[in-house]
C-alpha cells in the first residue's frame, strides 16, 4: 500500500510510510538526504541525529551529547542562527544536557512529541533550568518538537529530534503507521551512522579534552582513593591545589562529589575502562 492509498483512510492524521533505498546509504551524503526526505515526511522542518556514548550519566543527567547528522532548510535566517548558537558553548541555553525533553525521552522508546507553547501538558515538574531551556527554543520562533529514540545495548543512545517553526503549519498527528515508520527509520539510520566507516560523525569531539593533565592526574588519582593530601604528595602539590582542581573537574563532569565524579569518568572513558 502507498503513502497516498493510506492518507486516504483518514484525514486527521499525517500518514508518511516511503522509506529510502536502505543499501543506497553508503556516504553522508545520501545519509543527509533520505534524513531532509524523513523529517519533510512527517511535516517537520529542521532535524538533528544526535548520538550520546552514555545516555545518562550516574548523576541521572544525559550525558555528553554530539550532532552526527543534521538538515534543514539552511536558506531560513532562523534555522541558521539556531544552529550558529547551539555548535558553540557547551553551556548555551540550548544545550542538550539542559534539555528537559531529552530527560523526558530517555525514559521511552516510542516518539515523543512536545508542544513549546504548552510545556505543561507533557509536564510538571520542570525547574528553573528546564524553563529557560524552553522558553530559548521557544524565542527562536520553533513551536513543536518530536524526538524519537533509540536505546543499544549497553549505555550508547541515538535520538532524533525534530524541530517545527512557527512560520510554517504545525505538524499533524502522526498516524500508528507514520509512528511505526519513523521509528523503524530511526533505528536503521541510527545503526548506519555508528558503523565504523561512519566513525568521523562520533570524533569530531572527544572526552580526553574536557580535562586539563592536571585534573586528569588529581581525578585518577581520586579514583585510587588517595585523599587530596596523598596526590598534592604524589604531584608535589600543595593540598588546597588538588581540591581547587577537584572542584574544577566536578563542574565540568556535572558531577555533586567526587565518587560521582569518578563514577561518570569511567562511564565516558575519561578514566579508561573499569577493571570489573
């Protein structure tokens, strides 16, 4: 059956069920356009595929999150300056460790939609930070976002989030076959893009950055369980130097203390893979 034979049924719903040539997706180039194909589909205008190593880190904040494919229509003043602002500062509003509806999502495996206008609908719990999150997305004129995830094996997770803006329709309801669709999509573009001849989309950042050598040195040797007088002796430190550095390291992990801070080191290879 046809996209068009099944529109027919009802016109309530958007029903979106072509699916590219799956054997054709051997370059990002052909990943990008049955991507815009997807997210045109089902009404949205802007998308990003976006690939976290840990999903949710043991503080249950989403972990370090990198955009490995993104389209839209680049010609839009408002996507480009969306875009501009949210590849800088890991600490800009737009951030997706802020991100409220990534929390949400992380809980699910089926698409998840949210109306920026009416945050209330889909929750009641949100912080301070939460809000300013929305309400940046919401400035930026976008009206509705749609993520829908993917969750492997172990802490790995994939996420496609797609944007409406409010110069455009907003998207009709997904039908249960465009939901299903977008789903299956979802999950084979997000196991094409980690393959490894895909493995540049993953590196374009790394962890091993997000530590100077001095704060590596001080958390590893946290992690052996030296208190901060035994390394300030070990890196002929003085002790007030090692917290100092502590502190710093645990604002750029997110981490409360240092066990956490340890903890979320080796979920995300900063500290290499823990000997179980």
């Amino acid at each position: 059956m046809s996209s068009q034979d099944i529109k027919n049924n009802d016109a309530r719903y958007l029903y979106y069920t072509d699916q590219p040539d799956w054997q054709q997706l051997d370059s990002l180039i052909a990943i990008r356009e049955a991507l815009q194909e997807l997210v045109i589909g089902i009404g949205f205008d802007t998308a990003s595929l976006i690939y976290a190593p840990v999903g949710e880190l043991p503080n249950r904040t989403p972990g370090q999150v990198y955009p490995l494919v993104t389209v839209g229509n680049d010609n839009l003043r408002w996507l480009k300056q969306w875009r501009e602002h949210t590849e800088h500062s890991e600490d800009n509003p737009l951030s997706h460790r802020l991100s409220p509806t990534w929390k949400h999502t992380l809980q699910h495996t089926l698409p998840q939609r949210f109306d920026l206008a009416e945050p209330e609908k889909w929750s009641k719990n949100l912080t301070l930070a939460d809000q300013r999150w929305l309400s940046a997305l919401f400035d930026y004129g976008f009206q509705e976002l749609c993520v829908t995830p993917v969750h492997f094996p172990g802490r790995e997770y994939v996420a496609l989030s797609c944007l409406s803006h409010r110069s455009h329709p907003k998207p009709a309801p997904l039908s249960e076959q465009t939901q299903a669709n977008l789903l299956y999509s979802t999950h084979r573009l997000a196991h094409i893009c980690l393959q490894p001849e895909f493995s540049q989309l993953r590196n374009r950042e790394s962890h091993a950055g997000l530590l100077s050598r001095r704060e590596k040195e001080c958390l590893y040797w946290a992690a052996k369980g030296k208190s901060a007088a035994e390394t300030a002796a070990i890196l002929a430190l003085q002790p007030e130097t090692v917290r100092t550095y502590l502190k710093a390291l645990m604002k750029k992990l997110k981490a409360e203390n240092k066990p956490q801070a340890i903890a979320i080191a080796y979920e995300t290879g900063l500290l290499g893979n823990r000997v179980m």
